[in-house]
C-alpha cells in the first residue's frame, strides 16, 4: 500500500477523534476521543518510519504507547473522584469556575 | 524491511550521565521524599518539603557548576543539550519549584491536605519533566518532558480531593491538555514526515538545505508547522486557546498555581523557541505570521480579560495570558537578540509572578475563598507586610521601573523593534498601559479604601442555578437574604464550604511562606536595578542556542 493510504487513514481517525472531543460530554467518551488521536498520530508515525526506514518513528510509538497508559490511569482516577462526591460526570455540570 | 542497525550501537558514557545532572538530583530528590514520607511520623511531614528544597538547591548548585566548566554538548546522542539556554532555563525553573516548595507546607496544612508524600513528589516530578522539556533537542524529548511535567500537574490540580473546584480545575486540565498534546503530536508525526527526523539540528539542516532556499514548502511540513504551533499555543495559553487557564488557575491548590504558571512558562516557551526559533528558524516564512496573529490576538484578549475579573486570583491567571502574548512577540521577532529578550522576560515573569501569587496564597482562607478585589480593600492597614509585597510584584507586573518587570518589557519591546517588528512592539507597549489599570486597582485597593466590614464573599464561588445568590443580592440583602440562598448553595455544591463568607480569624503567615516571599521580592528589585547580569546571562544563553 501507499504512505498515502496510511496517512489518509491516520487523518481520518484523528479528525474523527477531535470531533468527538468536541462533541462529546461524557469524560469517559471525550477521554476514548483523545486515545483516538493519540492511536491515529502511531499509525501515522509507523507509516512514516516504514517508508523512511528510520527508527525515529518507532521510537516515539513507544514513547505515546506509555504516556498513553500513564494518562488513562491518571484520568480515571480523577473521573472517579468527582464521580464520588458528585454522582454524575457530564461535563456540563463542571461549571463551578467560569467568568 | 530493514532498520539501520547502527542506531542502535550507542552507549551512553559516564559524560552522558553528568550532562543530566540536574535532573537526575531533582529526580533522586522526588524519589527520597516519597521514601521518606514513609518513614517519617504524620506530624512531621513539613519536613519533606525540606528535603526536597536540598535537593532543588543541590540541582541549583550543580547546573552553575556547569554553567562555568560544563562542555555544553547534547547527552544520549544528541536527546537531551545541556546548553546554556537549557541551564538558564533549568535555574529558573529551580527557583520556581523551590519557591513552590516554600510555599506548601503553611498551605498545604491550612487546606487540609493530607498526603504529604504524594504532594511534594509530584511537585518535584512536575519540575523534572519542566527541565527535561526545556533542555529537549529531540522532539521525542520536547514530547517526554511535557508529559512528564502535565501528568503531574493534571494530579496536583486536582489535588484537594474534596473541594469540587479543584476537581474540576484537575478534570479540565486533564482533558484540555490531553487534547492538546494529541494535536502537539500530530504536528510532529507529520514534521517527522516531512524531514524524516526527530532531532532538532536534524530538522535545521534539512529545512536549511530544502525547504529554505526554493521557498517551496510541501504541505506536509506545513501542516506538521501548524499543529506544532497549535499545540504549543494551547501550552503556552496564548489566545484563542487560553480558555482552560484561568479555571486551572483558580481552581489548584494556589501552591501549585505559583509554581505551575512559572514553570510551564518556561518550560513551553524554551521548547517552542527551540523547535520554531532555531530548528525552524530557517522556514521562519511559513510559522511567523500565524504565530504574528496569535501574539497579538494574545496581548490584546489577555488583557482585556483581565480587567474585567474581580477575583485576583482569576486576573492575575489572565494576566499570565497577556504576559504569554510579550514571550510570543519575542518568539515571533526570532533574532538572537529576541531570545535573550524572551530569557530575561521568563526570569523576570518568574520572580514577579510568584510573589504576587504568593501574597495570594498567604490571604486564601482555608475553605478557599478571600481572593476577590473586595477583600484586599484596605489591605495595608491590617497586613502591612503582605501588601507591600504585593504591592511591588504588581507594579512588576505593570512594567514599571525600576523593577524586573520593567527590565523584561524593555528587553522584548526593544529586541522588536531592533528585529523589525515595530507595529508588535506597540501593540506590545499599547496594551501594556491597559494591564496598568488593572494591577494598579489592587494596589489602589489595598492603599485607599476602606475595609467593609462583613461584606458576604461575592458571587465567584456561588453554584450554578443559584441565582439569588449573585453578588447584587448577596451585597444588597441583609442575612437573611444570604441565608436564604445557603441550602440551595449547600446541595448543589455540596463539599463546597458554604458560599457566604465566615469571619474567619486571620491566621498566621509561615516563616517558609515569608521567606519565600522575601525571596522574591528581592529578585524583583535587585534585577530590577541591575538588570546587567541577567541580561548577560541570557544573552549568554541565546548565544549557545541561535548563532
């Protein structure tokens, strides 16, 4: 397949992510958005390193795979925090601080 | 497929070691304090913000050392520099976390947070990934560092657990930022494309040999450019993607305010000079103008948001907007000069900032609240020394001499107009008159006007779908009135102490808490009136970064 394939690939799942950032008011879901992006910019990376034959790009897969995990555990142990005091977690109920 | 294995032939040597010496003190630090904790009985636990002070002060130690007799060269194969921007950058970035540091135990007890341990490592970490983002000369690094350091911030954001507006402060962070990185990341997959590298000096000579010469920019490297710039405007808080900034700010422990609104300053802003002011340097045609527009998007909306807040706490958060707005004119200009301006503005910005924010932390009550305009009025009578402090930042702040603040502006405006950029230079001047007005209505506040005694706190704190208890009603009803709004109040915020203010006994400012204030102070004023040996040091610094 061509590089194009990929990246076009790659573009269409970050835009898709993006959009459900926005659009989206579960932080669970804007949270699976932005896991998203994050998957489509290593497809990209993985593309490019393929048709580069640099290790660069692999390098930095690895790197995003770990901060990746590290960012989901520190998410949902926010996510539960407010879940317990609040009892519910849409976004639009977040409004204490605004001006 | 096959990889060049010479990659992979690299051994890092006892030099390698030593180039990241400050951070591997600062780290050590973090990881001796989470220890410690363990060991030390729950009535001790101020001391760990000791320990970790010796380790800042250790790491502070060791980067002038390499300041005078470092070789400057880049560690692990050209991942990490240890340049002097790095080291400048480190030592600022060192101030800030030991401030932070000096700060927190008074807070942190008067807040009621319990998990000491956690606190000051993560506090420790937060300044290790600022380092490492500023000492970066890979992409990889830029990306490692700024994680690093936003993992733990989005954890102290969120920091007292029970209080709703810091776990809305740690959520929006949390997800704003995320979202952030992802576009960051983008750029840099596509930037990685387009060149076919991570490391900067890589990135330089390829676009220098290029892209520069035919002006023939491919798409690819475009893009890649503009989420880059993208992301980092969202770091950097610049206008229009500032919009998370002020409700962070408020809502984190103010601890961690002071010592974050600094150091990711400095941290951002030393990466993005180095991946567009040098790296990009050469295609400077494609980014500037895009960064011309948000530099000046950024002075002007920062400014005006600020003077619209009665909070201070929230202005000065806007006010760290503005001040984004001159770092970018620096970055925009592009000259060596222009980066030793932006130096000298990150150090100045640092010991200014943290002072005002400071004396704010020492005033917050321990439910949180006592931070609006109102309850600095006559501030000088009752807490003489606290609005002096005060007092000097905000005239930092405002740019006039003979203060740091001064020193900074007049770096970067003049480096501008030197490098070309005049209409920037007096967008710059134009709109820092209008951030006067509203530094100067807090000190006009403290000086001038009368206390009123037991005002009701004003309408920031109060929950949403509570409309009788905005601040009209709350100011013009007796309390009755107030008391009326309370249980509404009480259900919909319910860990939230309740939104009317209590007389609260003015409690007692730590001796940390002072020194850390006297600390600043002094470097406000002292670099204020000698401002040639930051001005030497950066201009030092930007000599190792752009030639």
């Amino acid at each position: 397949m061509p590089l194009n394939a990929y990246l076009i690939v790659g573009a269409l799942l970050f835009t898709i992510g993006a959009a459900g950032v926005l659009v989206r008011r579960n932080p669970l879901v804007m949270f699976m958005s932005i896991e998203l992006m994050l998957n489509a910019v290593n497809l990209s990376f993985m593309a490019f390193a393929h048709f580069l034959d640099s290790v660069d790009g692999w390098m930095f897969v690895f790197l995003v795979l770990t901060v990746a995990a590290a960012e989901v555990v520190v998410g949902l142990a926010i996510i539960v925090a407010i879940f317990r005091t609040r009892r519910e977690i849409d976004v639009d109920e977040l409004n204490t601080l605004k001006g | 497929m096959i990889l060049a294995s010479s990659v992979f032939d690299f051994t890092p040597t006892a030099q390698d070691w030593l180039r990241i010496l400050p951070e591997l003190i600062v780290l050590g630090a973090a990881l001796l304090v989470l220890l410690a904790d363990l060991a030390i009985p729950a009535k001790g636990r101020g001391w760990l913000a000791l320990v970790g002070l010796l380790g800042v002060v250790a790491a502070a130690v060791v980067t002038a050392g390499m300041w005078i007799s470092g070789d400057g060269l880049t560690a692990f194969n050209g991942m990490i520099a240890s340049d002097k921007a790095a080291l400048f950058a480190d030592l600022v970035i060192l101030f800030a976390a030991a401030l932070g540091l000096l700060f927190s135990p008074g807070y942190v007890e008067r807040q009621g947070i319990r998990q000491h341990g956690e606190y000051y490592t993560l506090l420790l970490l937060a300044a290790l990934g600022m380092m490492l983002m500023a000492s970066a000369a890979s992409l990889l690094i830029v990306f490692a560092g700024l994680e690093v350091l936003s993992l733990a911030l989005y954890i102290l954001s969120a920091f007292i657990v029970a209080r709703p507006r810091s776990q809305e402060a740690g959520m929006k962070y949390f997800i704003l930022s995320s979202f952030a990185s992802a576009f960051l990341l983008y750029g840099m997959a596509l930037t990685y494309g387009a060149t076919g590298a991570t490391a900067l000096t890589a990135i330089h000579d390829f676009v220098a040999r290029h892209a520069a010469p035919t002006g023939d920019f491919r798409p690819l490297l475009l893009a890649g450019l503009g989420l880059m710039a993208v992301g980092f405007c969202f770091k950097v808080s610049a206008v229009p993607f500032q919009a998370w900034t002020p409700d962070v700010y408020v809502g984190a422990p103010t601890s961690i305010t002071a010592f974050m609104s600094v150091g990711t300053k400095v941290a951002a802003f030393v990466a993005l000079a180095r991946v567009f002011m040098v790296a990009l340097g050469p295609v400077a045609a494609a980014w500037s103008p895009v960064l011309w527009a948000v530099a000046v998007l950024t002075m002007i909306g920062g400014n005006l948001y600020a003077v619209t807040q009665r909070d201070v706490k929230r202005m000065l958060a806007y006010s760290s907007v503005a001040n984004a707005g001159y770092m970018l004119v620096a970055v925009v200009t592009g000259t060596q000069q222009a980066l030793a301006a932006l130096l000298i503005y990150l150090a100045a910005y640092a010991t200014m900032n943290l002072g005002a924010f400071g004396v704010v932390l020492a005033l917050e009550r321990s439910d949180g609240l006592g931070t609006v305009l109102e309850d600095f009025n006559g501030l000088a009578r009752r807490r003489r020394g606290l609005a002096a402090v005060l007092a000097v930042c905000l005239l930092a702040l405002a740019g006039i001499p003979p203060t740091v603040g001064f020193a900074g502006k007049f770096a970067v405006f003049y480096a501008a107009i030197a490098g070309g950029r005049l209409e920037l230079a007096i967008i710059g001047v134009l709109t820092s008159v209008l951030g006067m007005f509203y530094y100067l209505r807090v000190i006009w506040a403290m000086y001038f006007v009368e206390p009123q005694p037991a005002r009701p706190a004003p309408a920031f704190v109060v929950a949403p779908a509570a409309p009788p208890a905005s601040a009209s009603a709350a100011a013009s009803s007796s309390t009755g009135g107030v008391a009326v709004a309370e249980p509404r109040i009480a259900t919909t915020v319910r860990a939230d102490p309740a939104a009317v203010s209590v007389a609260e006994t003015p409690h007692v400012v730590y001796p940390g808490t002072w020194l850390a204030l006297a600390l600043a102070l002094i470097a406000t004023i002292a670099l204020g009136i000698l401002p040639g040996a930051l001005v030497d040091l950066a201009t030092q610094a930007a000599q190792s970064l752009l030639r």
